[in-house]
C-alpha cells in the first residue's frame, strides 16, 4: 500500500527540471546553447550562479530548482539580480527571524504589559500565558515560510546540526547565524518601538528600565529569557537543553520521508511544535532554545538602557540559552539518526562518522565545509541522459 505522505525524491525533481528546460529551450528560440542550464556549454551563467540546494528542515526546496534557473536565465545581466543571488540566503534568514520575533516578542509584550494596574480596565489583561505560547508557535510557523528558501533555519543551533548531521555546508555556518542574530535584534527594536508607551506606563516613568529580579515592573522579560527566581544553574541548563532536544528530535522526524513525514505540512507542524514546548517545557526558563532568538533582544535592551543587569540577571543566566540549545539540538539529532533515521547521515558511516576524524578524508573535508563538489557541464548533460 503507497504512503499517503510519502513526497518525491529528488531525482524526480531533477528529471522534471531537465524536461522543462529541454522543452523551454526547444520551444524558446532566444535561448541560446550558451544560456541552457543543462548544457556542456553553459559555463557564463550556471557557474557562477549555482543553485540554491539548502534541503535542511524544514523546508525541502528541489521543487523550485527550475523557477531558481529561470530566474538566473531570464536576469542574469541585471546587477540586483547578480548582487541578489549572493543575499538571498542570509536576507531570507534574517526577515525569516524578524517575523518570528515581531510575533513571538509581540505576543510576550501584549500580554505583560496590558498586566498593568496603571491602565484603564478596558485596557487591561489582553491575554494570558497560552497567547505567549500561541505567538511564538505562529512567529516560528510565519518565519519558516518567509526563510524556506533559504531552509527555514531561524536558530543557528538548527543551523549546526544540519551541518552535523545532514551535508550542510559548514561555511554557510557563520554567515546564517549572523543574519539570525540580527533579524532577532531588529524584529525586538520593532516591538520596543511600538510597545514604547506601554513600556513607560508599566515601568512608571520613561527614563525607567529594568530587569526582573531587580524591580516588580521589569519590561526586559517582553524581549528575552529570565529564568524563575527559585531556579538553580543545573536546572536552568537543563531545562534548554531538554527543549532543544525535543525540538530537533521531532523536527528531524518531520523532514524525514522514510518515516511518515509532514511533506509540505512541516511549517504547520512546527506551529504545533513551538506551542507544545511553551505550554510544557516553557515556563521555568523562558523556552528560548534558540541562541538568536535571546542574545539578538537581549543585546538590544541593553544598548537602550536596560543596563548591565541584562547580563548579571539569574546569576549570569544569558549565557545558557545561547549554549545549551546547541548541547541540546546536538543529542536531540543524534538520538534521532543513531535509532530511526536511516538515510545519509555521518551515524550511518563507519564507526559513527568517527572514522572521519580519525582519518580525515581532504576531498570529504572540503565537501562537507563547500558543499558538494560541482559537476561540469558535460557530467550533467550526461547524467540527465542516463535519467532521460
């Protein structure tokens, strides 16, 4: 009996890519041999513009290969377009965090701050903690859409363990989890700007900033994570760390098709996702599990005068939600590889992908920090051939 949820492999993307542009270019007689993607010949424009090939969760994009190539063709004498290819990534990365934070941060402002007492009774209680949870699952649902192109990270702890465990080239590394950092940063200069007001009837006098655990109207909780004041460093530690686990475990079973899989649901999925995290594992430390998502807003309130209690707050707590999500995501994949997953990955190498630091390979090395190496045009033509 088929799999209802089973979605096609990329060689079938591939063949029906290679069909549309054999069609397209029979049937276009200003494509020049020179411009067809699939030629021998096709060094000027495919070359230098590779495809964007990111297949991390959650988003699987080899269906847009095509409409990638096309675009490439049809522009590849526009400046914007050449200059766009090379943004695109981190650009949808950091849109990609600042939605999620616009929602997920503006969610958190509602909530604490229509609390005050300060405010007429009309105005007051617009929501409750399972708004927060509501939020954040639609910020990350609504991010993952925006950056699908780019896979839909929005963590540089997803980032990591797609370089880890699923071919991500390791070079991208630096440059996703600074567009994510910054989106962060800026989606929280949003809600700071829009929430200004409120921000100053809570706190009780514009020039008033605080931090929780310093003030009874502390606002910095709108923007990042304060562990609960009866929390200790253990298990402040461990309460990201088992998030985060949970949240690549589950993220990996989403995206992988030989088991049932989420396909083209996976943005829905995750919605489902966050919120069950904030509504079980969310209240002790805040659930950041996401170095951005807390160190973008967290650096932001202090360059706008929350002070240096940012930083001291919970004993020096701002250094655990941007660690430990990466101890956490790391398990949480290596549990899912090592007993379920049984596609490429370095847990299903000789000895555990140990064999490859042991002794290093310098061509797997150079794959796994730029990605698969390119074939040439004539490697191409022929493979679609054989496909053909």
């Amino acid at each position: 009996m088929s799999n209802p949820f089973h979605t096609p492999t990329k060689a079938k993307y591939d063949d029906d890519a290679a069909t549309h542009h054999r069609h397209r270019a029979d049937s276009d007689p200003t494509i020049t041999q020179s411009e067809h993607p699939y030629s021998h010949e096709s060094s000027s424009s495919g070359d230098r513009f590779p495809l964007h090939a990111e297949h991390g969760p959650p988003i699987d994009n080899y269906n847009n290969q095509h409409r990638l190539e096309d675009d490439y063709g049809h522009h590849n004498k526009l400046w914007w377009s050449r200059v766009r290819h090379y943004l695109r990534d981190p650009a949808a990365e950091f849109f990609g965090t600042f939605i999620m934070i616009i929602f997920g941060d503006g969610s958190v402002a509602q909530v604490v701050l229509s609390a005050s007492p300060n405010l007429p009774k009309t105005s007051q209680n617009k929501g409750d903690y399972q708004s927060i949870s509501w939020g954040w699952g639609m910020g990350v649902m609504m991010g993952v859409y925006v950056a699908g192109c780019a896979g839909g990270h929005l963590n540089p702890a997803i980032t990591f363990v797609n370089c880890l465990f699923r071919g991500f080239p390791w070079k991208k590394f630096p440059i996703y989890a600074s567009a994510q950092v910054a989106g962060c940063f800026c989606g929280a200069a949003v809600i700071y700007g829009n929430y200004k007001s409120a921000i100053n009837v809570f706190e009780g006098s514009p020039d008033k900033r605080t931090v929780p655990g310093y003030s009874e109207t502390a606002t910095a909780g709108v923007f990042c994570t304060y562990p609960q004041p009866f929390m200790e460093r253990v298990g402040m530690f461990f309460s990201e760390f088992i998030a985060s686990a949970v949240l690549v475990f589950v993220i990996f079973a989403l995206k992988d098709d030989n088991n049932l899989g989420a396909g083209n649901l996976v943005p829905l999925a995750l919605f489902f996702l966050i919120f069950a995290l904030g509504a079980t594992l969310g209240w002790e430390t805040g659930y950041a599990i996401n170095l951005a998502r807390d160190f973008g807003p967290r650096l932001f309130t202090y360059f706008v005068g929350y002070g240096h209690e940012v930083w001291s707050a919970g004993g020096y707590y701002f250094w655990i939600p941007m660690i430990a999500p990466f101890f956490g995501c790391t398990f949480g994949g290596f549990l899912y590889d090592v007993f379920i997953f049984t596609g490429q990955s370095p847990i299903n190498t000789p000895w555990m992908g140990l064999k490859r630091i042991i002794r290093p390979n310098i061509a797997e090395a150079r794959a796994g920090m730029y990605g698969k190496p390119k074939k040439h045009g004539s490697e191409k033509t022929e493979e679609i051939h054989q496909k053909v």
